[in-house]
C-alpha cells in the first residue's frame, strides 16, 4: 500500500514538475514574441550615412519626427555601404527586412527588377513629385512609370585642385564659361608633374585618381564622349565598346605610362584614400571625385591648404552620368503608408537640404540648389551645385544583371588594364565578350526593367 502512495505521489510530483517547465518555456515565448511585437510596432529606418555631420542630421531629424509622430516612431538601424546589400538580400529572403531603405538607384532597380520592392508612384505627393529633379527621377523610374526609391542626393564628381601649386606653375584656373577639355587637364597635369627635390624620383603629381572598382565611375564620365557601353538591340541590352568608349581609357593609361603625370598609387585606393595625398600636396588634382569629399578636406586638411573645385570637363559634352541616394519601401512592409509619411518628412525642402549640406552632396530637390549655402563660394559649393546641371543617367539604368556584369567583369578587367597589364584594345574585346554572357543570361531568365 505504501509503495502504491509513494508511486501516486511521484507520478503527480512530476507532472506538476513538467507543468512547471511549460508554463517557463510558454512564459520566454510569450517575451520573446512581446520584445519582437514590441521592435515591429515601430517602423525601422535603415541608414547608409557614415560622416560625422550626417549620421548626427539623420539621428536629429528621426528624433524629431518621433516627437512629432509618437504614434508612428521610427528605429533608427545603422547600416554599411560595404554590406548592405547582402543584408538586404537576406532580409527580403527571410521576411525580415526594414520598413525604410536608404540605398542608391542602380541597386534598388536591381531590387525593383526582382519584385522585391513597392511601386511608390502613387504615394508621393505632387510636391514632392514636382521638385525632384528630372534626372533624379530617371534614375528610379521605370518605363511604365513605377517608381522604386525616392530620390534624396545625386552623385556629383568634380575636381579638386591646389590653388598654390596652380599659381606657383603658372596655371590659369578654368571657368564655367570656358571649361578645360580633358585634354587641356592633361597638359596642365604634365606641366604641374614636378621633381621638387632634385633626386630624380617625381614627388608631385599633376593629378591623382582612385581607380579601385571604378567601372561605375568610368561608365558616367564616358558619356562625355558620347560614349554608353550598353545599347539595346532587338530589345536586349548588349555591351559594345567602341571608339567612344575606349576615348578616356586611352587618355588615362597615357597620363599614367607615357606622361607620368597621373600617380598610379590611385589603382589601389578609392576616392577617399587620395585626399591623404593630395593634401600633402603629392597630387595637384584629384580628378572625379565625389562631391562628399571636400567634407574631408574642410574637417582633416592641414592649415593654409588652399584648394578649390574646378568645372567640370569637356569632352563632346560636360555631360556626367549619375546615380542617386534613395529611400524605398519593400513590398514585404505591412505599413507602407506610414513609411511614405516618414520618407516625404526626410525628403521636404528643408530636411532635404539639411541631409544634403550634412552629407556635402547635391539634393535632388530643384528648390533647393537655389537656396544660399548651396550657392556659397566656400567650400567648393557654388561650382558642385553647378555641376547638377550636366548630370545624366546612362543607358545602363535597369539593366537586367548591372551589378554582377560590375563586380565581374568590368571592375577586374579595368583594374588589370589600369595596372598596364593589358592593352585598351584588349580590354575592350574581353569586356564585350565577358560582358554579353552574363547578360544574356539574365535576358535568358525574361529579367527585365
């Protein structure tokens, strides 16, 4: 009898005991579900700025708009240029993914292309719609008039120069009105190519230039030439590079390995690694650098640098391909137009133009370009905000697999050319053979924008 109770008693001691375990592991759930409820009640906002001055304007403007909007707050998220898009990727994979994406357009077409983002046609407002500029729209809008981004910022290339080095050769500065040909900027780079020392190593340049993963860069300034690199044809885009496109990779390996006038340190740094060097005075010029860079130069420059921006350069035109910086909302985001409300918050005329002085890039907005700080002489604002009138988008915008046919293809084969491992004329038959493959095996799979 006894062993009867005790058995009773164990059995009922741990089924009380399991019970108990349950309700813990119900209990870490439910938190756990209540935590995750608790993050997705407000809308993410996932952030791509990384300088000082504008990670400290986006943080401000999204806690004033959760002042203003308690019901609608946002998180902000950090995020890398370097790994965004693998994040992102994951993210529209998993269902996971920021209900606000700030990105640039050749990415988010990419995106478009795969279905993974939201037409915003018919959120934006007529203002907001009606201030952006036309080229800022072309490079998110779709022929059947969807819409993937919102266009914020626009990349402007210019040219740094050092005023004391110019003066010291004997170097007229080029105006809007009379603008150097890229191949007056070659003469003046020879003439400004110098041994100051007297051992006879060059120990000053005429111009520096980072090439590191530049296809994009050389595809935008090509267009100057009249060159494109893509063409549709019987409606597939093929790549042909032909005399137009070969005009500036000739230029540049003849700077480099027959003036000696351009450094070739730039074949292994990108834009910003050149600033170092430039004020230094290594370099007379940094040629086509982005117009966020003079920020550098203002908070890192030695004293007494003095240095201005040069107009763009001719060649058949000063026009510049460009892309844009973006705010776009998946697909996947169950508040869309909770999210739209936030993106015309960043995007009104005056958080557009804070974002863009913050960030020292050109804003989309038209209105304004024509407000003081962009028309300021000092700090090279005036002549970037000029250059906003040559920008264009290339042929390229919406091609099915630009950014594999970029990683792939035209960023190795343009590195081993600028390494003067191979010839222009060789690196113009290996761009158009590598490059048709990877596209027609896009086209294969109906990719299309």
């Amino acid at each position: 009898m006894r062993s009867t109770y005790r058995n009773l008693f164990l059995i009922i001691l741990y089924s009380l005991l399991f019970l108990a375990a349950g309700v813990a592991v119900s209990l870490r759930l439910f938190s756990a579900n209540s935590r995750r409820l608790a993050r997705h009640e407000h809308l993410q906002f996932l952030c791509l700025a990384w300088q000082e001055e504008a990670l400290v304007t986006y943080k401000a403007l999204v806690a004033e708009w959760n002042r203003l909007h308690p019901e609608m707050a946002v998180d902000y998220i950090q995020g890398t240029w370097g790994s965004v898009h693998d994040y992102l990727i994951t993210g529209f994979e998993t269902g996971d993914v920021p209900d606000i994406i700030h990105y640039e357009s050749s990415a988010v077409i990419d995106f478009a292309v795969r279905g993974y983002l939201e037409d915003l046609a018919s959120l934006i407002s007529a203002d907001l719609r009606s201030d952006i500029q036309p080229v800022a729209w072309a490079s998110v809008q779709r022929s059947n008039g969807a819409i993937s981004g919102v266009p914020i910022l626009l990349e402007s290339l210019i040219i740094l120069y050092n005023k004391e080095l110019f003066a010291r050769a004997g170097i007229m500065v080029p105006t809007m009105e009379a603008p150097w040909s890229w191949e007056e900027m070659a003469e003046a780079a020879k003439k400004l190519t110098v041994d100051r020392d007297g051992d006879g190593i060059t120990d000053q340049w005429g111009a520096g230039m980072g090439l590191r993963n530049c296809a994009n860069m050389i595809l935008n300034l090509t267009i100057g030439f009249g060159g494109s690199f893509f063409r549709s044809e019987s409606g597939h885009y093929v790549v042909r590079v032909e005399e137009e496109e070969t005009r500036l990779l000739h230029l540049l390996m003849k700077m480099m390995y027959a003036d000696s006038s351009m450094t070739t340190a730039g074949l292994g740094q990108s834009g910003p690694a050149m600033i170092p060097g430039f004020s230094a005075g290594r370099y007379a010029m940094v040629v086509n650098i982005g117009a966020w860079a003079r920020q550098q130069l203002v908070a890192n420059a030695p004293p007494g640098l003095a240095w201005g921006v040069l107009p763009p350069l001719k060649a058949a035109s000063q026009q510049i391909g460009t892309s844009s910086q973006t705010l776009s909302i998946p697909r996947l985001s169950s508040r869309k137009s909770e999210a739209m409300a936030f993106i015309e918050f960043l995007s009104s005329r005056d958080n557009m133009a804070r974002i863009a002085a913050s960030d020292w890039m050109v804003p989309a907005r038209a209105s304004c370009l024509g407000m003081p700080h962009f028309q300021s002489r000092e700090d090279g604002w005036e002549m970037a905000a000029e250059s906003a009138n040559y920008l264009t988008t290339g042929p390229w915008i919406g091609a099915p697999g630009y950014i594999e046919w970029k990683s792939r293809v035209a960023n190795p084969i343009l590195q081993e050319l600028f390494a003067n491992r191979m010839t222009v004329d060789e690196a113009a038959r290996r761009i158009e053979i590598e490059s048709n493959l990877v596209l027609e095996r896009y086209q294969t799979r109906d990719e299309r924008w």
